[in-house]
C-alpha cells in the first residue's frame, strides 16, 4: 500500500493542516483522523478536564476531545517545532513550552488559548492540553526568504568542509533542492504553504542526513564545524514549517 504524502508530516503539522480545515468546514472529521492518525494505532486526548473544559479528568477519543475544543470557541490549529535556544511557535507558559520542547512539537488550539503536545506510546499518541498563550510568529514570506538564504548559506560552508568527500548524499540533495517529494495538503491551506512545508521538511531531512554518523570527520573539530554549519538550515526549516503550518500568518486566500 502507498504510503500518502502527507505522512512525512510530523504529527503536529497534520493536525494543524486538518484539523483548522475540519473548523473550518472545509474537511469532514473522518477525512481529519484518517490524516492524523494514518499508520499509528490510536490518538486520544488527555487533561481538558482539568483546564475546567468538562469531563471526568480521564482520557477521552480524538472526536470528543476536538469536539469540546470547537465547543470552546477554536478557530484553528497551529503547530510549533521548537528546539533548544529557539522556541519558535510558542508563546508560554513555561509548563506548555517545557512539553513543547521535550518532544520537540506542540499545536496551539487558536482562540481557546490550550496547547495540545503529542506524547507518543509506541503506536499510541495522547494529545495532553496546557494553557497556552499568544504566540509571535515568522511570517510566511519571511520564514521563505529565511529558507532560501539557509540553503545558500550552508551549501556553502559545507562545499568548504568538502561535504562531498564524508557525505556524498548530502552533497546530493543540497544541488538537488528543486527536486523533493510532493506534498499534500486539505482543502483551504494556501498552496504556498504547502509548498513551503516540503521545503522546510526537506530541509530538517537533509541536516539529519547530514549528522547520522561522523561521516568522514577526522576530528571532533570537524564534527563541530559540521554541525554549525548545518545549524542555520535546521532552524530555518523548522521556522519554515511553523510559518506554514499557522493559519494565523497564511496569506488571504
């Protein structure tokens, strides 16, 4: 069985792009969890009670746990991808940002001011809520010009570290940037943002490539160069990402 395109998407992007189609009308909440959920078992919602949404205090099903979020006035979904030293799509309190950053990604539920973070089981995520505050934002033409000056710029640095020699792959994908996996997205999402998603996915892929093993590095100084270098590429494309994934900054359809 094909595997859709949209699964390369980190779990926090599906349900921004679905789940702000799905409020808005745009998507039916099957076509929502079959996105969201795609190869993994189950996706449930934990700790709305507490924020005093109602409830018994457990875990409830994706369908009511959403549910309880229109009731509440949501308007959309934005995800985050944050990482050390840059805390790009969050906006607080620290409790929601300290989750945020464990895993990496969260979505900010737009006009109920909760916060949802992915904590993953094996094949089972729970969607545990925070409060959340109003975050600031790349915009979308900011996050793309941001993308294509990281790309120069590091094709460059590691051209002078002969990416080619320890990495050829690397070498590879850096010329080839023109050429990645399509990308879909559900009705509504600007087409510019899902094309900016798959430049920054393809972005994040290509620093991971980069750092799997020592590659060639004869030093732990050249490891360290390596991994400046590729450091401006992965912030760009995780901002990339937020910026695409954030109704809140999508140009006027």
């Amino acid at each position: 069985m094909n595997t859709p395109a949209h699964a390369q998407l980190p779990a926090s992007a599906r349900l921004a792009w679905w789940g702000t189609s799905w409020l808005r009308g745009d998507a039916v909440i099957d076509l929502l969890l079959d996105a969201l959920i795609g190869a993994d078992a189950t996706h449930v919602v934990a700790g709305l009670a507490d924020l005093g949404l109602g409830g018994d205090g457990g875990t409830e099903s994706l369908v009511a746990g959403l549910g309880r979020l229109r009731a509440e006035g949501a308007t959309g979904f934005g995800a985050a991808f944050p990482a050390e030293g840059d805390p790009v799509g969050l906006g607080g309190p620290g409790s929601f940002n300290d989750a945020a950053f464990d895993v990496g990604e969260a979505v900010v539920v737009l006009d109920a001011g909760i916060g949802l973070v992915p904590q993953r089981v094996g094949a089972a995520v729970t969607w545990v809520a925070h409060r959340a505050e109003r975050r600031q934002l790349p915009d979308v033409g900011e996050a793309d010009r941001g993308l294509r000056a990281a790309l120069v710029e590091t094709a460059d640095a590691l051209a002078a570290l002969d990416v080619a020699r320890w990495r050829p792959e690397v070498a590879d994908r850096l010329l080839n940037v023109r050429h990645r996996r399509p990308l879909t997205g559900p009705a509504g999402t600007p087409p510019r943002c899902i094309e900016l998603a798959a430049r920054g996915l393809q972005a994040v892929e290509i620093v991971e490539l980069a750092l799997e093993d020592d590659g060639g590095a004869v030093s732990s100084w050249e490891v360290e160069q390596r991994r400046l270098a590729l450091r401006p590429l992965e912030r760009a494309g995780r901002r990339a990402l937020v910026a695409a994934t954030s109704p809140e900054v999508w140009p006027p359809s």
